[in-house]
C-alpha cells in the first residue's frame, strides 16, 4: 500500500470504531444527555422540538402568528393534539409542518404514557405485600 492508501484506512478506521465522535466539541454532552433519566431525554427533546418549529412557524407565517409566544402557544396544543383552533397555519407548507408536529406528538404522549405504564406496573411488581404504593 502506498502512503495515501495507508491515510484513508486509518481515517476510515478512527471514523468507525467512534474515534471521531470524540473529536467534536459536543462530545461529552451527548455522554451526559446519553446517560440522563430517560423522562429528562423524552422532555428536553420535545421542548426543543417546540421551540424549533415555534420558531419556524412564526417566520413563515407572521400574519398567522404575530408574537413568538403565539407560535410557542399553537406548537403546544398542537402537540399534545388538543387543538383549539383558535390559531391555524394559512400556507400549505404550514400545513404540512403542523401534520408533522401533531404525529410527533401523538407519538411522545403515547411513549410518556407507556413510561409511566411500565413505572407503575414494575414498582407494583416488587412491592411487598401491605406496602404503600408511592409515586414516582
């Protein structure tokens, strides 16, 4: 093998074996978000998710959504697929952004229930007979 040849195996070798993801800058942040309580994962990504798409609502359509903490207002219900009406994307694209948010959000309170599912039935599991049921 010729000097270029041996450079791209061992680039290719550290890409692989996850040597690269040591070199960002983030890369003992997604440890520690890696190792966090699994509720503070599933809340921290759906905030971001919220204000991401708050965001991007309130700039694609400021007529519709004329302060940020309306667009915030109109993610969370649409989110958590409660749905007022009272606010209502007017462009198809809008539309299509709020298609993505109510199915991701029926997704994240399906999971958040089948959390809280699986953390009741487990601690009921192993309590003792006679032993309060506390929650979480």
């Amino acid at each position: 093998m010729n000097e270029q040849e041996v450079g791209y195996t061992e680039a290719t070798t550290l890409f692989w074996s996850g040597g690269c993801m040591k070199m960002l800058p983030f890369h003992k942040l997604t440890q520690q978000f890696a190792k966090s309580h699994l509720l503070t994962r599933l809340f921290l990504v759906i905030g971001i998710i919220i204000i991401s798409i708050s965001w991007l609502m309130h700039r694609l359509e400021p007529h519709t959504f004329p302060t940020y903490f309306d667009a915030v207002w109109w993610a969370i219900v649409s989110a958590s697929t409660v749905g007022y009406g009272d606010l209502v994307p007017d462009s198809t694209i809008g539309r299509v952004i709020a298609i993505i948010l109510i199915l991701f959000g029926i997704g994240f309170v399906t999971f958040f229930c089948y959390i809280l599912g699986c953390h009741y039935r487990y601690r009921g599991n192993t309590m003792a007979p006679g032993q309060a049921f506390l929650p979480l």
